[in-house]
C-alpha cells in the first residue's frame, strides 16, 4: 500500500548514488519492494516485542556492573544468535559499580511519617542509622547555590524544583541539573545531606533515580530522591514550621565491575566493510524493569534489523546492532566501543541509537554532510506514509552515539513523543505493560526504513557523491 | 442562581410537614434562602478542603490503634473546637492492633528480581528470614479453594483476580474475596504463604493493603499483594516454567490498642434531642495520607456542618459529625458506637456517611419508609441543580452508618463517581494532591443541603407524617 510513494520518493536519490551492480531503475524497484515489505510487516512486528517482553521478564532489571546485567548480557547473546545474526559477540569492560543496599527517608518532627523516597545512583553512603536534621528548602539548585552557609550548615537542603513534560524531553534537561549538582553543593554548604523532587514527571508516589555524576562510584554526599507528592507534603509541612528529617543510605559499592557491548551483524555484501550501527543500551536502573529505558530501544533495534535479515537480499553494507552497557552510569559502554574502534570510524557510514521509551516517532532528525542532504530528504519522505515529518539537521545521535556523532559519524535521531517518557523512566514503573505495542511497531518500521535503505544503497552520508550522469551530459 | 428551582422543589413537601414555629410559606422561604446561601458557599469551600489537607499534612496517615490514630484524635478535637463545634468529644473504645514491620517479596528463580508488595492487614508473620516455595497460580479464590491439596502443598499460592473499574465501586467486593479468603484458603491446602493481586485498579507499580478478616488481629497465615504490573510480570515468568519466590513478612501485633469516635455538634433548637447524623471515618492505612480514604469523607461532612453553622437560624434538630475509628480493621468504631448510642437510635431521624473519596456526587440514595419517600423526592430535587439524579430507595448507608440502617435508622447515600477511587484507595499514592478540589466541594455542597434541610425541618423519614391539613379539607 506505501509503494507508489516511496518510487516517488527514491526516484531522484538513485539517479545520483555510486556504483551499483544493478542499474538505477533495477535497484529503485528492489528498494521500493523491501521497503514496502518492511513496513508491512513491522506494523505487526512480533520479535522486537518479545525482545523486550522476554529480556524484561527473564531477566528483569540489569543494573549496570550488576549480576543481573552480566545476565542479560548472556541472555542477548544467545537470543541474537538464536534469532540468526552474524558476529555475536561480547566487547567486555570493567566499571566503577553503585547499589543501593537500603535507603530511607522520614519526616521526624512535627508529625512523624515516611517518605517514598530513592538514593541517586553514586550517592554517599550515610553512616549507619542516617543523619537527620532540620529541613531548608530551595527552589532551585541556583538558589541554593547562592544561599549563605548559615543557612544550609548541619541541616538538610531540600530542591524542590519541577519537571516539565515536553514532547522532546527538553523538560528533563533542566531537572536534571539538581540531580547532578545537589551533592557537591549540598557538602559546599555544610549540609548533612541533600534531598531533591524526583527529576520524574508523574503524579504517582514514584521515586525517580539516576546517576549523579559521571566520573565515579560515589558523589561527594548523601542524596535521595522524593516522589512529587511527597515534596508537596514536605513544603506544606514546611509552610506550617521547622521540619526535621531523617535520611539513611546505606550502599555497596566496587572498583571494578564487568560490563561489556554486546555486538551483533547482518553482514553486507559487495561494502560489507562499511557499517550502518544502530543501537540501544542494555543496562538500566534498577527499581523497574527497564522497559522504556531501554528495552524498548533494543527491542526496536533488533526487531527492525530482525526483519532486514528476512528480506529476500542481503543490503550491501553491514548492519551492525550495539546493545551497549552501563550507560546509565556514565555512558561507559559508549567510551569503550569508541576506544574499540577509534581506528574504523571513518568505515561508520550512519549511526542511529534507540533510547527515549517506545512513543511514536514524530520526527526524523539527521546530520549528515550539507551536501548530502537530498539523502535526508529521501530518507525524510520514505517515512512521511509512517506519520513522521521531516526535521531540520541538527541531530545529536543521543548518548550512546552521541561520541560518533563528535567525531564525524553522520548521525540520524529518529525523534519518539516522549511526552509520557518521563512518567516511567528511572522509576519502579518502568515495566513492559507501559510499551503501547502499535507505537512501538511503528517505530521498527522506522528503524527498518532508514536502517535498510543506508545498507542497501551505497550513499555517503558525509558528503556529497560525484554525480554518476556528470560525464554524459 | 439556584433559588427558583429549590423553591419548586419544596413547595409540597412543606405543606405535608409537622409543626412548626413559623408558617409553611417562612419556613419555605427560609429554607430556601439558605439553601442557595450553602450551595453557593459549598462551592467555594476552604474549610472543609483545609481539614483533609491539614489533617493529611500534620498528621499524615492514621493507622487505626496507632499512636498516629492518637494524635489525629487530638488534632481532630482542636480543630472541631475550633470551629465553634459544640460537645466536641472523643468516645474511647479498645481494638487488637496489626502494623507491618518488614515485608518482602522477590522471585529467587529463575531470575532473581524484587516484587513490589505489601502485607495485608491482620497478615501472619512469616519466620525470620521468610519462607520460600515454588509458586502455583490461580485465576480466582474459586478455583484456589477448589484445588487439590496435592497441588499446593508446600507451596505459595497466588491468586491473579482483576478487579473491575466501575462508577459505583461494584467490582470492589469482587477483588475483595480474595483478600479476605485466601489466608484460610492457602492454609487449608497447606501453602506457606498466599500472594494476591492487588485488589486496586491503577496500572502503576503501587501495592494495596487492606484488611484480611474482621474479626481479630492477625490471620491464618502470612499474606501479601503484589502490584498489578508485579502480577503480571509473575504470570509471563510462570508462563515460561517453575518460579520460586520469598515472601518475608514482619509484623507487631497487640491485643488491645486505643481508638476512639470524635464527635462534634451543632446543637438544634426546638428539636435538638433528634439526631442527623453525617459520618466519615478518621483511621487509615498506613501506606498513604488516608486522602480520599477518608480524610476527604471528613472534610466534606465538617465542611457541611460548618457551614450550616454559619447561617442566619440554627436548625431544629442537632446536627452531629462522627469521625468513627478503626473502620478499616473492622468497623470498630460503628460497633462503639451503637453500643455506646443503642438506647437512642430512635432519635437518630437519619444518617449519612462519606466513605468513598472525593468524586462528584451523580445520585442520591435513600432508605426511607414507604410512606415518607415524598422526602426522599424533594431532597433530590433540591440537589439536582448540583448535577444529582435522583436514586432508588435501597441505599445501604456505607459501612460505619450500615449498622444503624440495619437497626432502622433512615439512611441516605449520596453516590460518588468512584471510577478513580480504587486506583489511589489503600495505596501509598492515597494523597492530598489526588482530591479534586471542584469535585470535592460539589460533595460539600450535597452534604450541606440535605444534611440541612433534615435539621431545619420537622420530617420523619421512617414513616409518612400526619398532613396537616387534613382537618380543613
């Protein structure tokens, strides 16, 4: 049914591609079918779905430098194996690794109550029993920040600053800021310990984790997460008087924790050098399942290069899947792939990363050469009969890739409606009954378009190709 | 705005009334005038709405025998006095005292993985350290109850029963039976300890509580709920083969523990030995801020009552507000007080209570004799300008007020949608922030109008009144 109008989409963009072992119009026709193909039958996508249906039950959550992710590693590799990918592999690395072991937060005076609450990932240890003390509450980080030390010494900062939901998750941005300088500027101040609204967006009693820092196993202080309702009942109390609270983090942590890439291909044919890498990561937090973050990302991934792998030709380049690890806790997986392959980037022809829960694909970003833009533009209308409208060329390839994207990997970011992402992320809801399974299929269709039709032609994303018809006209 | 309509509605039913000191055409007038004077206040209420939130704030939740139930009491009593309630007093009575400690609840095999769970109330203690088995799965107490013992020997039981949304709460008692019946069930069959599906209807990680039995402080064996998504993730991994899980259940228990009823008035006049009796309970679950349950029940009954106390006339009859104790661990409250008030439920002419949080009122129930049902129609009346339709004449009065509708004491219901109350009710996520403030005081204003115009009038809701002028035909 999408047909007619991906032909019309290809027709220009061939004309212009390299060498082929078809003609233009030979290879327009085969595009045109696959791709039509694909998208059929990602709409009723069934193994990217048990990807992460099975990964999140069979495993669960896969905290990084974890057991649980040491077993989830083994459980992809043979699941891509089984499901018939070349080059199975684990890329192994150690990490700095954080747990919590048992955490606690409670309001001790005027009237005594728990709160919902979650350590942040690196928070300091409290000494056994918790610290407790009176309660200062800042609206911002800056406030804080800029607060004299009399106000804040020996007692517990509070940050109470909001989320905002957006489409593109710019909201999170801005909340995460408390969560990455609470502790540092808690323990400048004095302070026994910092408490923060969680940087989540529901209105549930929902704790939000999250790493604190990038660069290490522990922060420089104890910080906790409360849900949003219980930061409002931490304000009104404060509105009423002086507040005293309790907060006990007790944590585990290690040096050096295994993690590692897992690593799966469709090999490519006549360019099988040349690498089309779309990827997710495979750790996650720990208090769900990490199904929005990020099976779901894998689950797309596999399915959509899954369905490639089914088509009645191999594309010419590799497609390379990256299951990336710890990259909840400081993007680890993303450095070692880069240091692994620091030498072939330039044979990295597109890279494409998965990592914003399972919501509809909206928009297709890209950066690509200024000069290889008609590719975008092709790529852009192969997906409008997918409900997805063209986005401008400033694609930041999200975390993982994002280190490729810095050094020249042309980068596209297919970009989901994460309106409700931060509803789930980093929270005990983040389960597989949250993936609404029609928004997910579309997104492997997108994934097995762009993914495909960057294997299947030999287009050079970084700049622009000779054109092929220059010497006859 | 509303005085057309409620001068309609009283026309006849005065006219049918007992004696009175002023003529039908004032007594109409004034009941009139003040009805739209209570409407119209109700919905811009602030002090009832400032009651739940104070009280959900400074106390927090209210677990009944507690020492948190104690202070709520007192708080209750110096609020009440406050507003210029008369014979503000506490009723003391004793009841057994179950608390949660510890509870634990994780699948060991075959992937190790924490579920969210809570024990119910009057749950056995596991050992220390919990026990352990492998899990058998039903899909109703039926069927659990129906099982051969061969089969859940040694075993822990789930039982994986929805409940059903529905506007009037009707699939409650459905997801009820098995919270109350599979303690007996699971030790009959030998099991070592029984998992439920949690009886609530949210799809979020939130475990919910509730009372196992009636009748005593702990149950026939250790019981916990599992949150929705827990259920389910426990029903795919047993879909994929044996599962083994610990449940590790820590209690305190006493025999006898202090609750009370707080009860406050608005002494009548002519007619102040008669009673109208608006209800809610002030005792919670100790996992949320008892916010819609029923801390929002208590606003709206003290709400009403004060603001009927601010009109130009003080009703006939006394208006009396009971804040029962301990109704979610086994109606004690109701029992004091009709033991306590037993001699009197003669002069009780009618009774309501608010027990079903905070949605909009769409009917209103009665239980009236046969003959007095012209009451119950000009009631409805009055309220439809609030959006009410009228209901039939079965209602049953809730559950603390139950007991004096079994003993004839007429009793009113104004229903609430409730198609939300269950996704919050018995959860931690049962906080102030979850009341809608315009549907809450919609509630006020019910409660004030008929609450009211019972008080201001000589009615006899048990049987038809004498006409009056029936001498003069």
């Amino acid at each position: 049914m999408f047909k007619p109008v991906i032909v019309a989409a290809l027709g220009t963009s061939l004309l212009a591609s390299g060498a082929f072992a078809q003609t233009p119009a030979e290879l327009e026709e085969q595009i045109a079918s696959n791709t039509e193909i694909l998208i059929e039958q990602a709409l009723a996508d069934t193994v990217g779905l048990a990807f992460v249906e099975d990964l999140t039950t069979e495993v669960g959550q896969r905290l990084a430098g974890s057991e649980a992710e040491q077993r989830a590693r083994d459980w992809s590799v043979a699941e891509l194996t089984e499901l018939g990918f070349d080059n199975v592999r684990v890329e192994a690395f150690e990490i700095p690794f954080w747990s919590r072991k048992s955490e606690a937060v409670s309001v001790l005076t005027p009237a005594p109550q728990n709160l919902v609450a979650t350590a942040l990932g690196g928070s300091a240890a409290t000494p056994e029993g918790g610290v407790s003390g009176s309660v200062v509450r800042f609206e911002s980080l800056a406030e804080l920040q800029a607060a004299p030390i009399s106000k804040t010494d020996g007692k517990i900062v509070f940050i109470d600053e909001l989320t905002i939901k957006t489409m593109d998750g710019s909201g999170y941005g801005m909340g995460v800021r408390k969560r990455s300088g609470c502790a540092q500027a808690a323990s400048d101040k004095g302070a026994l310990a910092c408490l923060i609204r969680s940087v989540g967006t529901q209105p549930h009693r929902m704790p939000h984790t999250g790493i604190m820092a990038r660069d290490g196993a522990e922060g420089a202080g104890p910080v906790a997460a409360i849900s949003g309702p219980d930061a409002d009942q931490l304000t009104r109390l404060l509105a009423r008087g002086p507040v005293t609270v309790s907060v006990d983090i007790q944590t585990e942590i290690k040096t050096n924790a295994p993690s590692g890439n897992v690593i799966a291909e469709l090999t490519g044919t006549d360019l099988k050098d040349e690498i089309v890498l779309i990827g997710c990561h495979l750790d996650s937090w720990d208090l769900g399942t990490g199904a929005l973050d990020d099976g779901a990302g894998c689950g797309i991934v596999v399915g959509a290069a899954r369905l490639i792998a089914g088509l009645p030709e191999r594309p010419r380049r590799t497609i390379r899947v990256v299951l990336y690890g710890a990259e909840e806790v400081g993007l680890f997986g993303a450095t070692a792939y880069a240091r692994e392959h620091g030498d072939d980037l330039d044979k990295h022809v597109l890279a494409s990363e998965s990592d914003f829960g399972a919501g509809p694909i909206w928009r297709f970003q890209t950066r690509f050469g200024e000069a290889a833009l008609p590719y975008a533009r092709t790529l852009q209308s192969l997906l409008m009969p997918l409900g997805v409208t063209p986005g401008d060329n400033r694609a930041r390839g999200g975390p993982d890739i994002g280190i490729l994207a810095r050094s020249g990997v042309p980068v596209v970011t297919p970009g989901q409606n994460g309106i409700d992402y931060f509803d789930y992320h980093h929270t005990p809801d983040d389960t597989f009954d949250k993936i609404d399974h029609d928004e997910f299929r579309q997104n492997v269709a997108v994934y097995a378009v762009f993914t495909y039709v960057a294997a299947a032609t030999g287009w050079d994303f970084r700049k622009q190709p000779e054109p092929e018809t220059a010497g006859t006209e």
